[in-house]
C-alpha cells in the first residue's frame, strides 16, 4: 500500500517541531548566548530563511522552547493533581515525577531567561511557570489546607504557593547526577525507585518535619 504523501500544513507542522526540539537540545546544552540561528539551522538541515518561516528570531524561537517545557510537565502535574489519590500520595507522585522528568539545566535556563530576554518576554516565562508548572502543585496544597489536612496561614502554616515552590526547590536539591542522566539499559527500574525513594523523603519532611514528636520512639 502507498503510503499517504504529506500535506503541505503537515510538512509545516512536522519542521516546525523539528526545530523546537533541536532548539531545545542546544540551548539548554550550550547556553542561549552560545546558540545563533545559523547553528539551529544547520543542525535541522534548513537555511536560515526557512527556520525564519517558522520563528522571527532567535528570541521567538528561545520563547517557544521554555513555554512547551513549562507546558509539557505542568499538564503532567496536573494529571498527578486530578487523580483522585489521597493528598500523600499525590504529593508523593509529584515529587517523583519533578525528580524524574524536570527540565535538566534549570539553573542555566534561569540564568539565560534573567539575562538574555527583554523584560516582556521574561514576564511571559514567569508567568507561565507560576500558572503553568508551579500552578498545580500550588492548588494540591490548597487543596490540603481546605480539607484541614495542612495548616493554614493563620495556624503558622506557608501559602500554597510557598509551599509549592520549597517543593520544586526540595527536589531540585536532591537531584544528581544518577538521576539526571539518561538511563541506559536495565536502569529506568532503578532510577524510578531512587526517585521513590527520595520523594517520599521529601514529602516525609514536608508534611511531617524532622522534630520527633513527644511520645515517638526513636525507632
């Protein structure tokens, strides 16, 4: 059977992704600064007029590569938040996924977004980070603070966008090397449990703190 030729929106569609993706790998490889349009370009297999069909500039293209970034795990951790578990078990979920699956090179992307954009383009980025990809771990803590399972403000509890950012910052911090990397053959197993077992850490600390309760034994 022949196969169905492409339609023209297709190939459109089918190049402009291909030129996010490689964007994505360069950039968060190399740097913003590091990257032209030329080197994109090259690396696609495009001219540079053709890369400039899809995105005006540099910039444009640098804008598109953080929103699917942002967008991809944000819908990830709202499907996470949406699943009817209990609050633990959500917060558990989360912590294991933003261990697994957070963008690598945060802190460069950061650094590029403070110094690189104008000052439009970087209100854009923290806005959709804050709704986007921090938005859903905020609402799982709100959540917990409607259902009286967390305190609130007012018993000396954080907000939930507070809380949700020591979460990303938690988990930032427990995130190395064994994790980061790609997962070779037979590794995936051992990487997902790792980060089980670090986020429930996590959330331990979070939910519970460090301080033994009276009347806990020292186990």
């Amino acid at each position: 059977m022949a196969r169905r030729r492409k339609t023209a929106p297709e190939d459109l569609l089918e190049t402009r992704k291909r030129i996010v993706a490689t964007a994505h790998r360069l950039f968060m490889e190399l740097g913003y600064r590091a990257v032209s349009t030329r080197v994109i370009a090259d690396a696609c297999g495009l001219t540079q007029p053709a890369l400039y069909h899809h995105f005006a500039d540099k910039q444009e293209l640098y804008l598109e590569v953080i929103r699917e970034i942002l967008a991809k795990n944000g819908e990830a951790l709202e499907r996470i938040r949406q699943s009817g578990e209990p609050l633990e078990e959500r917060l558990h979920r989360a912590a294991a996924y933003l261990l697994l699956h957070a963008p690598p090179n945060m802190n460069v992307m950061f650094h590029d977004m403070r110094h690189e954009l104008d000052e439009a383009s970087r209100a854009s980025v923290h806005e959709w980070f804050r709704q986007g990809f921090v938005g859903p771990l905020a609402a799982l803590f709100g959540e917990g603070q409607r259902e009286g399972r967390l305190k609130s403000r007012e018993e000396g509890g954080a907000d939930p966008f507070s809380s949700a950012f020591l979460l990303l910052s938690i988990s930032r911090s427990m995130l190395n090397t064994d994790l980061e990397r790609e997962a070779g053959e037979g590794e995936q197993e051992l990487r997902e449990k790792t980060a089980s077992e670090r986020a429930a850490l996590i959330v331990n600390i979070l939910l519970h703190g460090m301080v033994r309760r009276t009347g806990e034994s020292a186990g």
